[in-house]
C-alpha cells in the first residue's frame, strides 16, 4: 500500500450503550480513533419512494490495519461530515497482514 494513497481523513465511530435515568437504554456513536484512508466509490442511486427521494451511496474506505484497535460491522464511518454504515470488513493480505478494506454504505437524514 502506498502512503500517498491515504490521503483523506476518516473516523471509526464505536456504538455505546447507556442506561438514562429512567432506565432506558439509549445507543450513541462515540469516536474509537482517527486515521487516514484511501477511498473508492463503488456505486451510488436514487429512487423516488413515498413521494419523497431516497438516495444512496456505497464507498470503499482502505485503512492500514490496527493491531491494537478493532472494528466490527456494528461500527460506523464518518467522512466528511457524513455517517457510514460498515457493511463489510475485507482484510488485505500482502505476504503480511498489511490493510483492511471497509465497505459501507451512506446514512440518509
């Protein structure tokens, strides 16, 4: 993997659960850590449903691997200002484990 290709910045976000006061359980999406990642946008569309346009974006994120953080399918990836849903994780082997491909899907507001 070449360095120059990681040139944009992304977060893994964690999911973490919390007890409210009244006793409900509440998700949020806390940063795990920051890095730099190569990006490829694989597909993307929009359709009109419920009198309303739904649009999507699917993109492929490359990031060195990280022997002491791990990401699940649970995790989220934010870019620019936007939240992804981690639809896969693909590790790259290169004679050593060198990179991890994440695959994930833009969330719509």
């Amino acid at each position: 993997m070449i360095a120059g290709q990681l040139r944009y910045k992304i977060k893994i976000l964690s999911k973490q659960s919390t007890v409210s006061d009244y006793g409900t359980l509440t998700d949020s999406y806390v940063l795990n850590y920051s890095t730099r990642a190569g990006i490829k946008y694989n597909s993307g569309g929009e359709k009109f449903t419920n009198h309303q346009t739904e649009a999507n974006q699917v993109l492929t994120f490359t990031i060195r691997n990280r022997k002491d953080k791990v990401i699940t399918e649970i995790d989220r990836v934010e870019y620019n200002g936007n939240q992804y849903n981690i639809v896969e994780i693909i590790p790259k082997f290169d004679g050593i484990f060198k990179s991890l491909d994440i695959k994930a899907e833009k969330i719509n507001d």
